[in-house]
C-alpha cells in the first residue's frame, strides 16, 4: 500500500468538470435527458460518497431516478465489511444483466470498497463481463473520467490502482436532504483492527483541512440544514496528519460556534482516541448533540487484545464512566461482533455483563465475518456457527430489553425534536440522542424544532405529541 497522501489539485477537478460538459453535451446532441440510478450499500461514508457520485451525475446532464430498470448509467457503491453484504452485490450485479438486455445502452459501474479488493476486481473482470467501469474510492473524482471513457470508447475502464488515497475538495454533491447532511472530516483508517478490512480499501487516514469544514458546514446551515453528521472511520483521529495544531475537540468547537439553529452529531469514534477533552467538549456546547457511538466490540479483553482494538474492558468503562458523568443524559450506542475467532463462552459472558452494566440504549450487531486478507480470517475459529447464532440471539434478546427499558423512562418527559419526515399517516421526528418519534401533525412542521411530551414506547422508536412549535 502506499503511504502519501495524495491531495487533487483544482486544475485536476476543473478537467473532471470539463468531461462532464462533454458527457452532457454528448448527450444533449441527442435530444436525450438520461437517467442514473446509484445504489448504496453499507455505512454512512459510502451515502456521503454517493451524493458526490449523484452531484458528478447530474453536472453531466443526467436525472436521478430511483431504479436500475430503463436507466441508463447504474452506479453500485458498495461495501465489503462482511461477506453477506459483498455475497448481495454480487447477486445483484448478475441480475443487472437483465436490465442491461432491456436498455441495450446502460453503462453499468461498481465502486465502494469492494472495488479496493484485487481479487473482487479481477472476479469482476472475469465473471462480470456486462460490468462497464470499475472505480475504487481513491478514484471516485475521478468518475467523470471513467463514466466519459465509456461511454465514448465503449471500452471497459477500471480505475482500481492501490494507494493511500487522496483528498478532493469541490466535488459537486446532490445530497438525499435538505435538512440533514453528512460531511466527511477525515478519510481512511491507521487502525488495523485484525477483522477489519477499511484500512485496505480505503487508505491511511487523512483529514480535511479545518477551513474547508467549516466553509462546508457554514454554506450547510445558511441554506437550512439543521442537523449535521461529521464522518470518518476514527473521527477521534482528526488532525493527526495536519501541520495546524488541530484536534477533532477543537474543530468540534469551532463548529458549534456558528452562527444557526442546528445540531452536530459524529460517527464513529473509536474507544482508543476518545479522550475527556472530547466528551467536556460535547457537554459545553449545546448545538453538540449528547449523542455517541462508542464501538467496544467485546467485553472481553483478550478478545480486544486479539482484534488489535488497543484498550480493555476498564479501559472503555473508563471512558463511559467520565462521559456520563459530563453529560447525564448521553445517548450511547455501540458496535459489537459476536464470535470473533476463539471467542469462548466465558469471554462472550464478559460481553453480556458489559452491555447490561453500561445500559446501551441501542446496539449494531454482528456475527463475525472472515474477511480475506485481514489477520483474523488466518485465525483457528473453532466455534460452530450454531454456536455463534445461539449467542447473537442472546445478546439480542439482552438489549432488547434495555432498549425497551430506557425507551420506557422517556415517557412523560418532554423533548426538544428535529421534526423530518413522515411515516404513513404520522410525521417523524429524531430527539437530540437519535431515538426516533412518531407523532401526529401537519407536514408543515418539517424542517422545525420543537417540543413533544413522549406517550409511548417500543425496543426501537417513540410515539409522541407536539407540545410546541420553537
């Protein structure tokens, strides 16, 4: 892998600007409007990154639609953190040769972090014929390139070189709402958790530059954004590799200090990095939503030890104790993978006591997939799958009952929401920890805070009553 980072310069961006003129040209000669369909798997770095690949879409003329079928570019951004996920793409991949016969002309492309893969590429080259492009998320500036060369040539292009990855600033985006955003601070991962295969697919860790953030976030809430998600594999990280003498604490700050009504959230934040500055820092501001998402893992610390995690179990109870006792009323959520390679019962025990002692108001769970080219595939897994479902239901069925516990203790109280959207007859809402509301009320209400008094509860969402509009 290579280690500099490469940053794009603005005479690079401007020739990606200037192809996708030609691409929009190309087809306004036609007398053609085209249609694209991107189709996102996995985290929320990968929706941010589809938003850049809808904003390069649509700067080259064509519409956003919402399927594969009568389009005529298809963009499959994906993910390769577990096998089910990558084993979907790949089903889904086939099953484009269908839409492809339909609509002769569809130009089909994979990117993601499978396409960081050599052995994903080289499948796709060899089993995928129907595949037009292949870009890795090193590449994805340069889409307009790929989707030109395609489209002009007919030739298949694979934009795939390894290297630590790059920083492009400017990208046109087409974001999914005009109330939420997600703004990537930070891109790659230094960690090399032995079950985790990001470090190789999308690089070294490289931050944004603070005045680029801010610019981005400001332009954000002046044009009504009212709830902002910061983005990286370690957000913790941030400014690490940056001659200013930054942390993500400061630029945290910084932010919270703009002018506007919103709320700052960020994932994700690994156990290792997540200092007190950090969690006094989310207590003083109250634009900083007291929201966080804490990966542990395991319960056990030699299981941590065998992923690479770098803390033990006191170590991250540590950090919990002090975060909470700065902000009582925290929301804390949290990654956990079930049957990590030699995982005993005993050690998977230790992972039951330490959810029921923190209390996690949700959970992401996982069972334990070998990722080729990580140190824990290599790793003697003795433990029957059996077992391990046994133990994923388990620890599901423990949460689930603190999840209903805490969603309990809202009732009566009344909170200050982000009303967003709608749900069948009702709206939605989001508290400032995250925890989904319905409610009754008019649709002119999205887009606003305000107060609702919680009437109801269930393991995964709130139902409530519009006390007051802010």
């Amino acid at each position: 892998m290579k280690e500099k980072t490469t940053v794009i310069t603005r005479e690079q961006l401007d020739a990606q600007l200037v192809f996708c003129n030609e691409i929009n040209d190309y087809w306004r000669a036609r007398g053609i409007t085209p249609k694209a369909y991107v189709e996102t798997y996995g985290c929320q770095q990968n929706e941010s990154d589809s938003e850049a690949i809808r904003g390069l879409l649509v700067q080259s003329g064509y519409t956003i639609t919402d399927s594969a079928e009568g389009a005529d570019v298809v963009v499959m951004n994906t993910c390769a953190i577990r096998e089910h996920a990558q084993q979907r793409v790949f089903g889904n991949l086939g099953a484009l040769t269908h839409t492809k016969r339909r609509h002769s002309g569809q130009k089909i492309f994979l990117c993601g972090c499978m396409a960081g893969q050599e052995q994903v590429v080289t499948r796709i080259k060899n089993s995928y014929p129907h595949v037009d492009g292949v870009f890795s998320t090193h590449h994805l500036w340069q889409f307009a390139e790929v989707l030109r060369r395609v489209l002009f040539t007919g030739k298949r292009t694979f934009f795939t070189e390894d290297e630590a990855g790059s920083i492009a600033e400017g990208l046109p985006h087409l974001r999914d709402s005009k109330l939420k955003a997600w703004v990537s601070i930070m891109y790659g991962c230094n960690n090399f958790c032995t079950y985790c295969i990001v470090p190789y697919v999308r690089g070294r860790e490289r931050s944004r530059q603070p005045a680029d953030i801010l610019a981005e976030c400001k332009t954000l809430i002046e044009s009504g954004v009212k709830d902002i998600t910061l983005l990286g594999q370690n957000v913790n990280s941030y400014g690490k590799d940056l001659e200013q003498d930054v942390d993500f604490s400061d630029l945290l700050a910084q932010i919270a200090q703009l002018p506007g009504d919103f709320l700052i959230r960020f994932m994700t934040s690994h156990p290792r990095d997540a200092s007190k500055k950090l969690f006094d820092t989310m207590a003083a501001y109250p634009k900083i939503a007291k929201q966080l998402h804490l990966p542990f893992q395991s319960g056990s610390s030699r299981v941590l030890k065998a992923m690479n995690r770098h803390y033990d179990r006191e170590a991250y109870l540590e950090k919990v104790r002090y975060a909470k006792s700065v902000m009582p009323e925290l929301v804390l959520t949290s990654d956990v993978i079930v049957g990590f390679p030699g995982e005993t019962e005993a050690e998977f025990e230790e992972t039951i006591s330490l959810i029921q002692q923190v209390h996690y108001d949700s959970l992401f769970t996982f069972i334990f997939s070998p990722r080729p080219g990580t140190p824990a595939a290599k790793m003697d897994d003795p433990t029957p799958k059996e077992e391990k479902n046994r133990r994923f239901d388990k620890l599901c069925a423990v949460q689930n009952e603190i999840s209903v516990e805490l969603h309990n203790a809202y009732i009566g109280k009344t909170l200050r929401c982000l009303i967003d959207g709608t749900d069948k007859e009702h709206l939605t809402a989001r508290t400032e920890g995250g925890r989904l509301v319905r409610l009754m009320g008019d649709p002119s209400l999205i887009g606003s805070f305000a107060k609702i008094t919680i009437t109801g509860a269930t393991t995964w969402s709130l139902t409530g009553e519009l006390t007051e509009k802010d």
